[in-house]
C-alpha cells in the first residue's frame, strides 16, 4: 500500500499532505511522497543491478467502468509522436489476454492501452517510460460491480478480488511459461477493440 496515510483516513487519492501520489513518480519528493520515492528507487536499485522488473503492476479501484481490467501501454497509441517509432513485439498483450482466460472478473474489452499526457506522471506510464518495464499496467477493479460473465449484476467483493490475486499469480507463471516458448500474443484486443477509451483517474 503505497498511500496508507490517506487511505486510514478515508482519502480516496491523496495523501494527508493533499498529494495525489499517483500522479508524482515522474520525480517523487522524499519529504511530501516518500512511500513513492522510495518505491521508485528500489526499482531503478532493481534495474541497476540488471535485474529489472519483467512486470509491474500498479493495484486501483476505479470509479466509472466495470469488471476488472488493465491499462498498459502501446507506443503506437501515445500522445508523444516520437513514441509511435518505437520497436516493440506487443508484449504488452501477453498478460491481459491470458488474464481474459483465468480470470472470471476480468475483461479485456475494458482495457485500454493508450499513453496520454495526462498520465505521463502515473506509475504505470512512468515506469514503461523512464525504467523501460514494457509490461507496466495498472489494474483496476470497479467500485461499480461486474456487467459480464459468471459474476453479471454482482458487487466487487472481498472473494472476489482474492480470486483476482490468485488468478494474477497463475497468469505470472503462464506468462513466463508462455515466453519461454516465444509463444508470441495473439493481438485479439486491438482486433475488437482498436482501443477503449481511457477514462478515469488511474
């Protein structure tokens, strides 16, 4: 938990300095975000000992969509042109898509993948950017319930997001299991989707 200060106290975002933390990694101050300064700097101690993260995964709730779902990032969708030049092997679709299969939550519909501007100081876009973790995301979980599958017209519960855990940890180790095969994503979401809008605050 990376905001205990605030979340004790009921905040929604901030801390109780009235700092918004997941908009300050793109340089976190020790004094005012110091649970985000120091999470950013054992990943950059992490990548400086050639052992940088293979993910990262950023924990919200969000307010608007429903289900579980991620947002990650493809540079061919950022707002930054010199973004869209960059090489990658949609590595990024790995995970969702085996998530979409292991997880009765989960949808990959409601994922987006686009880089905004506004976003440039989130984890997740921070980390992709300035750490180079390709498989940065930040997963959301709705405070507004399930609209699909097995849990349609439930809440999001306590069950369910240890479900999630549980599926996420599985989906790790496939993850892993599938790139050691060089079993290459299959891209089915850019062809349904293209990409979904990404609204909220994550």
């Amino acid at each position: 938990m990376l905001n205990p200060d605030g979340v004790i106290n009921g905040n929604h975002r901030c801390s109780l300095a009235g700092q918004d933390l997941n908009r300050q990694w793109a340089c976190p101050n020790a004094s005012l975000h110091p649970s985000i300064y120091h999470a950013k700097n054992l990943i950059l101690y992490l990548r400086s000992l050639g052992k940088k993260p293979l993910v990262f995964c950023d924990y919200h709730g969000h307010s608007r969509k429903k289900n579980v779902f991620v947002y990650g990032n493809n540079p061919k969708w950022s707002w930054l042109k010199d973004d869209r030049s960059i090489p990658h092997h949609d590595e990024f679709y790995l995970l969702p898509e085996i998530l979409e299969e292991a997880a009765a939550g989960f949808c990959l519909h409601y994922c987006s993948f686009q880089i905004q501007q506004g976003k440039e100081s989130s984890a997740r876009v921070n980390i992709w950017r300035e750490i180079g973790v390709a498989r940065a995301y930040t997963l959301e979980a709705s405070y507004g319930g399930f609209d699909r599958g097995v849990y349609s017209g439930f809440q999001v519960g306590t069950r369910e997001l240890m479900e999630m855990g549980e599926k996420m940890i599985e989906s790790l180790v496939l993850m892993r299991e599938y790139m050691d095969c060089n079993r290459a994503p299959s891209k089915k979401f850019e062809s349904s989707n293209g990409d979904s809008d990404d609204s909220g605050m994550a």
